[in-house]
C-alpha cells in the first residue's frame, strides 16, 4: 500500500513540474505533458553563443532534453528548443586554465557547449543524459543519431575568408558554411545545398568546397546560386534561417565555440541542478 502510494504522489508532482515548465515558457512554448513522460532534472547551464557565454535554463525528461532562455529573473523562459534523447552525443572535456567543468552536446542540426557550475553537476549531467538516452533507445528500439552538425568556428578565430584568404571588412563580411563551420567570404559561399542531418529539404549556405565535396557523393545537393558579389549585401547568417526563425538563427544556430573564454566568475551565481529522484519510475518511456 505504501509503495502504491508513493507511485501515486510521485506521479502527481511529475505532472505538476512539467505543467509548471510548460507554464514557464508561456503562449509561445510547446506543450510537454505526456502520459509516460518523467521530468528527471532542472538547472541551469552556461551555453557558449556567438555573443559570448549565454545562462541557459535546461530540464532533462527521460524521453528529450529542453532548454531556453531566461528573462525576469529565471522565473519566466522563452525560444523553447526541444532535443529528443535519441540524437543527443555526449562529449567530455577536460578543464583547461580559463574552463572548467564543461561538455559539447552534438545534435543533428547544431553542436554546442554547455558548462556547469561545478564538477558535480557536469557529472551529474552527463550521467543522467546518457542513463536516460541508453534506457530510452533499449526500451523504445530508436536507432541512435549517427549524423551531427560540426561546430561553427567563431568569428574572431579568423581575419580571413578560411577558403580564399581575402581579408574581412566591413564590406566583405563573414559567414558560416553548414557543413565545415568555416569561416567564409560571400564569394565562398554563393552556392546552396541540402545537408539532410540539418534540415530534410532547405537548401543551406556551403563553402565551395564542401559544395563540390556533396557534389561528388550520391547525396547530390539541391543547389542555387545567390545574386551579387562577395560585398553586396545578400542575406547574412543571421537573415538565413535553416528552418528556424531569424531570431532563433542570430541567437541559436550562430554559435561561437570558444570556451576557453569563459571566466569562472560567471558561474558565481546559477542556480543548483535539481535532481528529482524518480525513483518509481525508469528513465524510459
């Protein structure tokens, strides 16, 4: 009787934090409620953006990982990203002199770091993911994710169009090939291509190597030339959205994978993961 009850109560609570993670993201966000769905744990996480280190709050469920941004003062979320488990790879990293206690996350359409406030949580992280991720593909028969997007190198890495060599100005402005990450000129990056792991059917911006690359497998781009050159303005990375919205685009996909700046000052004040101990439930659907 006791057990039956504490399933019970467990089961209830389990519905009132994802109403209230739902509730967090507002009109705007996705619903998260399923009957066999498990909120397994919350914090918040620093995730390395093209602006720089960005606080991200992050709730694991046994099924998918969701995070988003923060705005007045954590109590509210919002560009809700939903991250099914199956297509999640896990990476460790070790420290380094200004990094500590960080992660990639690699995903089919983008790859990204995440840090954690302390060693504990980056453990406790990873091990939850992962435990869940594995029971999830045993119990569920999904085959894993053997595709995932290359991180973007960031704009500051380099002066120079990573293809041609030309100089940047304020004129020749920098974009990102979707399948190397490169650093590129408008002139490297005329041609377009369908890069499936990304996005099924968009055609995406690709350096003119990467294009002749995909050219040459049985998985021929859908390719179209962009008007102009290398300095007329023609849609920069930020007015391209590969299935996404432009501020998802600016914010999300251009990431800038440096985390060797990021300072431990900035972890001074997250908030602790919260581990919720399901411990009547599995992590799998």
């Amino acid at each position: 009787m006791g057990t039956m009850v504490n399933q019970l109560m467990f089961a209830q609570d389990n519905r009132d934090r994802i109403h209230a993670v739902e509730s967090s993201f507002g009109p705007s966000g996705k619903p998260l409620y399923a009957p066999d769905r498990v909120l397994i744990g919350e914090g918040r996480l620093m995730k390395m953006s093209r602006r720089g280190p960005q606080p991200k709050v992050f709730f694991l469920f046994n099924d998918v990982l969701v995070y988003g941004s923060i705005i007045l003062n954590g109590r509210w979320h919002k560009k809700q990203k939903i991250i099914p488990l199956e297509d999640i790879q896990i990476e460790d990293l070790e420290d380094g002199i200004k990094m500590r206690n960080q992660w990639l996350i690699r995903t089919p359409r983008k790859s990204f770091y995440v840090s954690a406030a302390s060693y504990e949580e980056k453990r406790a992280w990873i091990k939850h993911i992962e435990d869940c991720r594995s029971s999830l593909l045993q119990s569920s028969g999904c085959r894993p994710g053997s595709h995932f997007a290359n991180t973007w190198i960031p704009d500051q890495a380099s002066a120079v169009c990573m293809r041609c060599s030309n100089r940047f100005t304020v004129t020749q402005r920098r974009h990102h090939c979707r399948k190397c990450g490169f650093v590129v000129c408008g002139a490297c990056s005329k041609k377009r291509a369908v890069i499936r792991h990304i996005h099924p059917t968009k055609c995406l911006r690709v350096c003119t190597m990467c294009h002749s690359s995909l050219s040459a497998t049985t998985e021929a781009p859908e390719v179209s030339r962009v008007n102009g050159g290398s300095t007329e303005k023609i849609g920069s990375d930020e007015d391209e959205v590969d299935g996404l919205s432009e501020e998802e685009e600016a914010e999300e996909q251009m990431e800038n994978h440096d985390p060797g700046k990021w300072m431990n000052s900035q972890m001074d004040s997250w908030s602790t993961y919260v581990y919720f101990k399901p411990e009547h439930r599995q992590c799998q659907t």
